[in-house]
C-alpha cells in the first residue's frame, strides 16, 4: 500500500485519503486557524504501538484551551481513533497526523459561533532514521527566530518554520536552529538541547518554545540517569561552543548535529552522551509499546498507565 492509497478519518467518517475533500470556506485554509499532532508508530519486539500517545493527546488539549478551541473528543475516543488507524494500515512504522480545525463559516476573523470543527486524521509510511544520520549526524545552520510570540501552540499556521526548514534546505542543512535576542530557541522542525561539560542544557518551557514529546522524554531519561540537566536561558555562545547538540523531535527522535554554519561541534562526530542518549530511547520506546499492548489486551479506554 502506498501512501496515497490510506484510508483516513474526516468528521466521523472514514473514506479513501483521495476522496476527502473540506470546503474551501473552513477556517484552517483560509486563516490557518488550527491545530494538529503528529504521533509516531513503531514496531518493536512484535508490538506496533505509538509513542506517547498520552502526552502527544494532552498538548493537543493545550493547543486547542490556548486558542479557545473545543476539543471534539475525550482522550479515549482519541485513542481508540488511533488505534484504528493504525489497524487498518500495513506499515510497521507511520506517521499518524491529526488536525482540528474551527470549521467552515462565512470567512471573518472573529470566532464563529455553533460551527463544529473539522477533524482529519490520517497516516503514512515513516522511513526508518538514516543509519548514517544516527552515526554520522547532521548539519545544521542557526538563523534569527523571527516567528510570531506563541511558538508554544501547536498551530497550523507553519509559515515562519517552513521558512526556516526551507534556509536550512537553500544553504544544504538538514536544519535551522533559531535564535532569538542572543538565546537559543528551537529548530524549525525539532527542539535543540546543548551538551556541555557533561551537562545537558535546554531553554526552559515558554511562549517562544513548542514543547516537545521526545524533548521530555529526553529530559526524563536524564534524569533518571543521573546526568545533570540544567533548564534555562542558553546563550548563543554556548551553542557555538558546545560539546554535543542535539535535535529532538517525533519524526527524528534524538540526532546529533555534527557541523553548526559550517563548524564542527566537538569533534565533528557524534559524541558519548548522545550514544548513551539513543541507546535509553530505544528502550523508552519499548516500554511505552508493552504499555500500548497491555492497553489494548485488557480493552482499557482512556490514559495509559505509566
């Protein structure tokens, strides 16, 4: 099956991805007012699961309090979607999208009132991580962030970052790492964490920051790990000087950046940590799989048990 070939859920209905079609007057194409969740699905030890669907649903909720959104469904009936999306596809890893829209009305920019929203979900093949990226890493450039002040809202509205990953593209990158008044923000596709004398920095959570699924689980494994991680301002001249970088993100989960405009970082290879860093990922992921499964076995609705 190919992409082009799935099957996805539009308003409670599921069809042919070729035959969904949405008025021209909803208010995700005419003013990008929406929001969206992009939720990976992997395939190991035998379990097809995806990963963090509970927190993935729970910042879906925040995007949708933030822009004064209803949401049109519980987190059980989100999950039970998911599932059968997942279900009905062949490929051992996918890349589950979903969209919540304020709906089709009369194009003005004030809220509509008693429009129901528009829900789209659907799913594609998601390729295997490069094995030459995890060995190798990426380049990266850095530009001034120069998005809109709530970067923290999972919005549709992707301009300013499809810009960003289009510099990084222009100048052969594989990403854009923004900076802001002298500070690290994020990528244009990713959070950025910094490796610095055995420490691992990160910009604390605010409006000019999306927070990331894989970005705290990174944290969490720190944690639990016993390697310091300090969440704060990080200044532009730690980035430049750091030991390690790092993108997180759902489609890449952890990857080091190797060249920065040109630069080495560290040795110009992946460092220590990151190997470390990978290696308690990949068992993250199978514990939230067996979770899934368990889910799923015992018929619970609702929340994962953690």
């Amino acid at each position: 099956m190919e992409w082009h070939e799935a099957t996805c859920f539009l308003n409670g209905q599921w069809r042919p991805l070729g035959e969904a079609t949405i008025s021209v007057l909803d208010r995700g194409f005419i003013f990008g007012d929406g929001v969206y969740e992009v939720i990976p699905v992997d395939t190991l030890d035998g379990i097809r699961a995806p990963f963090r669907a509970h927190e993935h649903f729970a910042r879906l909720q925040r995007s949708c309090d933030s822009i004064g959104l209803a949401n049109p469904y519980d987190e059980a009936k989100w999950l039970d979607l998911l599932d059968a999306i997942i279900e009905r596809h062949p490929w051992p890893r996918q890349s589950v999208y979903l969209q919540v829209t304020r709906g089709v009305a009369k194009r003005d920019h004030a809220f509509p009132a008693g429009v129901p929203p528009t829900v789209f979900i659907n799913t594609s093949p998601w390729a295997a991580i490069p094995a030459a990226q995890i060995e190798g890493g990426v380049a990266a450039v850095t530009h001034a962030d120069e998005r809109w002040l709530h970067c923290d809202i999972k919005s549709i509205s992707l301009l300013g970052n499809v810009l960003m990953k289009q510099y990084a593209t222009d100048h052969d990158a594989f990403e854009t790492v923004m900076l802001r008044d002298g500070f690290l923000t994020e990528g244009s596709s990713a959070n950025v964490m910094v490796i610095k004398d055995g420490c691992m920095l990160a910009p604390r959570q605010s409006h000019q920051i999306l927070p990331g699924i894989t970005c705290d689980t990174s944290y969490l494994l720190a944690k639990e790990h016993g390697l310091t991680l300090e969440l704060r301002p990080v200044s532009e001249a730690e980035v430049r000087s750091a030991d390690e970088l790092w993108l997180s993100s759902s489609g890449r989960e952890v990857l080091p950046i190797t060249t920065l405009d040109g630069r080495p970082v560290g040795a110009g290879v992946p460092g220590p940590m990151y190997k470390r860093m990978w290696f308690w990922f990949q068992e993250a992921k199978r514990a939230d799989a067996r979770r899934w499964q368990a889910r799923k076995s015992t018929g619970a609705r609702g929340a994962m048990a953690a």
